[in-house]
C-alpha cells in the first residue's frame, strides 16, 4: 500500500498536510519531490535551497505552483492539531518551506495575504512567523511591504514586531 503513496509522507491530522497528501495522489511529478524539499527548509533562506526549488519548480507555470501552494500556506496558516493549535514538530519546518517557496515566485496580493496570515494568526509559532516575515521581505519589487506595514500596526508578539520593523528599513 506504501508504494502507492507519494512520498514524502507528511503527519496525517492537520488540514494543511491532509490537503498536501491528497493533492499529492493527483499532481504528479515533481510534486512529491518538492514537498520534501520543503522539510529540508533551512531556518533562513539560502541560495542552494533556492535554486534547488527552483530546479524542481522549472518546467511548471509559476501562477500553477502559486494556484496550488497558496491554499496549502493558508490552510497552515489555521494551525495545526498540537496543543494549543501549534503545528505537528515534525512538519512545521515543511509550513517554513511553503513561505519560501511562495517568496521564489512572482509577487501576488493573495500570497502576501496568505504570508501575512501565517505571521498573525495565533497561534503563531515563532519559527513559522519568522519565515513568513522573511517571504515577505523578500517579494519581488518591495511586493510585501505594504502587508510588513500593516502587519506592523497589528502583531503585539516582541519578537516578531521586532524582525517586522527590521524587514521594513531601509
């Protein structure tokens, strides 16, 4: 039965991985090889872990890719199944990987919304809204800023608003 499942296996539980593993059974390659990517995100974005995304991302439409790992970033953005809402320890270092995957790819207003939902929505774990201030900062063409500003008037958490306003100057 393993040999049908697209690996990597992401923890069964959480709407997010759930999503991920059933989109999985449809999309094919190089998808399957891209989610594991995503759990060998590094805690700050690196060019090799950059241009091995992109490596697997070539030969797929960037506004397909947007489509598809959009809805998988929000769904993470709900939590996830730990106490308290905090994401399977296992999988939170794959949520860190979809914010870099959607900062490689042309700017949107959605995935910004969707990244700015990942730093505010409680409950944030730090790692995860970490990721999502740095995807934000790294949009193409400042494309995040405005979402860094309005996040700026909004999140209370010290060290989160502290690498917000660090991403936001000059």
């Amino acid at each position: 039965m393993l040999e049908r499942v697209p690996l990597p296996l992401l923890n069964p539980g959480e709407p997010w991985a759930d999503r991920i593993r059933a989109d999985l059974l449809v999309l094919g390659d190089p998808w399957p090889a891209l989610v594991a990517h995503l759990h060998a995100a590094p805690a700050a974005p690196t060019r090799r872990w950059d241009k091995a995304a992109r490596g697997l991302l070539d030969g797929i439409d960037a506004e397909t890719v947007r489509r598809t790992v959009t809805p998988w970033a929000a769904l993470a953005a709900e939590g996830g199944r730990a106490e308290g809402g905090g994401h399977d320890p296992c999988d939170v270092t794959a949520v860190r990987g979809l914010a870099w995957l959607l900062s490689l790819l042309p700017p949107h207003p959605e995935s910004a919304r969707t990244l700015g939902t990942l730093v505010e929505r409680p409950p944030v774990k730090a790692v995860v809204a970490d990721a999502a201030v740095r995807a934000l900062a790294r949009l193409e063409g400042g494309a995040g800023h405005a979402e860094l500003s309005r996040l700026a008037d909004r999140v209370s958490h010290t060290v989160t608003l502290r690498r917000i306003r660090r991403a936001l100057a000059p």
